[in-house]
C-alpha cells in the first residue's frame, strides 16, 4: 500500500521539462509533513520528514515529489541506494538546494552533503537518471529533531538496518562539558562513519566508527543540543549492530613536560580518592584517559589497582615524552557498589601521589 503512494507521489507531479512520454497534470499534489510522517513512517525511530523507494523505470524518466514544511527543520539527506547515475536534486523557495548522486551522499559528511536547514515552505525532490539510466532508488530526509535521545553515561544499542541508513542520536550540554564517544561493538566495521554535530549544526568530529573506535573532542562549547549520526556504508548489505557508550568526563588534571624531557616509566603515579566504595567489576584502565594534546594521541595507561580500604585508585604511566598532557577520569565508567555511576567531582578527590620532582626531574612537569 506504502509503494502504491509512493508511485502516486513519484509520478504525480511530471517535471516542468518533462520528457514528452511522461503525463501532465495541471496542479502538484502538496503533502503535509504530518501527513507524510503518518502515511510512510510508522516504527522508525528516527521519524524523517521523507522517506521514498521510487523507481526510474524509463529512460530519461525523472520523479518529483513535492513536500511542505510548517516550521523550520534541520534535515540530512540519507541515500540508502548505490548507484553513481541516479541522481537527486531538492529545490525550495529558494532555489536549488542539493545537487547529488544516490551513491556519493553521505549523510554525516560535510564537505558534500552537510545538514540543510529548511525554511517553512514548499519542497520539491527531483530524481534523475544520468543519460537512459534506470533502477530503483531509496532515501530518508531526515529530521534531525526527531532523533532519539540518549542520556550520556549510560550505554545505549542500535542497528543499522538496512546497513545503508543513517542512526541519530541527540543529547543535551551544558557549555563546557566534556564527553568521551566510545564504540563498544560493531559486528560489521567497513565503512560506518560517526559524526558529533553542534546545536548549529557544524561538525564537531567525523571518523571511522570501528569496534573499538573512540573519539575525545575538546569540551564541547555551546549550551545545547548535540546530534550524533551514525551512517552506515553506501555499499554495505545486511544490516549492522552495535553498541555506542557516551561518556560524560571528569578532567583531573593537565601537565606540560618540557621540550626535551622524557618521564621515565612510572615516574608519576595518578591517584584518585573516592567517598564511597566502588564495584570492583567496573575497574577498568579504560575509564581512565591520557591524551597528549599536542598530538592528538591517546597513551594507554601502565597499570591501575583499586584498595578498597582507602578507596583509592592507583595509576601508574608509561613513558612520557616532551609534551602537554591531559588526564581524564570517565566517571560514568565506574560504579559504587549500589551499582549507581559516579557523577563527577562530587564523587571523588584526586592527586598526584608522587610528583615529578620526586624522582630527580627537574622542572620536567608544571602547571
Ligand atoms: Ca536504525
Ligand atoms: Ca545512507
């Protein structure tokens, strides 16, 4: 019944420069967001304002389909088809907006096909064949207000189903939080892509969304919601699950090692004192960050042990080369024994339990 109207809306409304073999209708069909959301999206988490399988089935055929917003909406365009010589084009009151193939649309990349922020008015989608080509075609208009929310800190899971579409996610900040975007597992890797988009909708990160990808901006700086997408390949087949952690972070401390100092191992030991007692199934070195600002690069920490009589957390670090250094607790990642996450500063106090200067390193750390 969906692919019945789909086909009236596809091809109810022939192009102004409509090949001669193409019907005319006097007036195009106007559809309501509402209208559109009731008729062709039920059970999406991700409700879109369009979402189409159409097909070119003649050569030199091109659909239309028309659409009209009440309020402003921020959208990504999620093709769900691979295919170079099928193309879309959306036009609005002003003008041209979009010019793509169906297979190089990604919907988290910006450089090509960032969010669009639509204005209330009337829409309209054009999809063409390059020369004769013809085939079927499917993609998503997604409303980015629409997506689901999450609550960071606690790890949440979706599919990618099919493994072409694109996920979002949205979350609220706080100007000056910080969060730590963790990929706990993804059964099928190639070719996914995550992005974090701010409240005005420009990228914050976009990267490879791997099994055990990670991505640790700077604190975030606008007050707002934050959308996270999460697209699936062009190519891909099947569908993919996975599992998406977003970490709120406590920063505990940052340290600058002088040009030409190298912090032998275990130099400098790390420890935080907590005001109650932790699950000791939720230690892990995981939940503790070290990056070296300088380079982007994240060290992984020597060793970490717990003393449940103090209540303290022991870390201990590799080899430090000359640079700036940022330490982060992911306390969302450990648990007192009530299981509850730890929420921040509140729950703990940290040191350093030897400083630098201890070991005979002069002036090798400071503030
Ligand atoms: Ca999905
Ligand atoms: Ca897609």
């Amino acid at each position: 019944m969906a692919r019945d109207r789909q086909q009236f809306l596809s091809r109810s409304w022939p192009s102004r420069t409509a090949r001669l073999n193409e019907p005319r209708l006097l007036r195009p069909p106007q559809f309501d967001l509402k209208h559109l959301n009731r008729v062709l999206l039920s059970g999406d988490i991700n409700p879109a304002v369009l979402a189409i399988n159409g097909e070119i089935t003649a050569p030199g055929e091109q659909d239309h389909i028309a659409f009209t917003l009440r309020q402003p909406t921020r959208v990504v365009f999620d093709s769900l088809t691979n295919r170079s010589d099928i193309s879309w084009q959306l036009d609005g009151p002003s003008g041209q907006i979009s010019h793509q193939s169906f297979s190089s649309s990604g919907s988290v990349n910006p450089g090509t096909n960032p969010p669009i922020d639509l204005a209330a008015g009337d829409y309209s989608l054009t999809v063409d064949g390059t020369m004769d080509a013809t085939g079927s075609y499917a993609f998503r208009l997604l409303d980015l207000s629409s997506a689901t929310s999450i609550e960071p800190g606690t790890p949440m899971s979706g599919q990618l189903s099919p493994g072409t579409e694109t996920d979002a996610y949205k979350f609220d900040v706080v100007e000056g939080e910080r969060f730590f975007f963790e990929v706990e597992s993804n059964n099928n890797a190639d070719g996914i892509t995550w992005c974090l988009l701010d409240p005005s909708g420009n990228q914050v990160f976009q990267s490879g969304f791997v099994g055990s990808a990670s991505e640790y901006p700077p604190a975030l700086i606008y007050s707002g919601t934050y959308t996270l997408l999460i697209e699936g390949a062009i190519s891909a087949s099947g569908t993919v699950d996975y599992s998406v952690n977003v970490q709120p972070t406590q920063e505990v401390l940052f340290h600058t090692i002088a040009p030409g100092a190298v912090l032998p191992e275990q130099a400098l030991d790390f420890r935080a004192t907590f005001s109650e007692a932790l699950d000791p199934n939720y230690l892990s070195s995981s939940n503790v960050v070290l990056v070296n600002t300088v380079t982007g690069a994240q060290v992984a920490v020597n060793s970490l042990s717990y003393d449940n009589t103090t209540r303290q957390l022991h870390v201990l670090f590799p080899v430090l080369n000359e640079g700036a250094y940022q330490l982060s607790l992911l306390n969302a990642g450990f648990r007192d024994l009530a299981g509850n996450r730890l929420n921040g500063g509140a729950d703990f106090a940290v040191s350093f339990g030897v400083d630098a200067s201890d070991k005979g390193i002069p002036n090798a750390i400071g503030e």
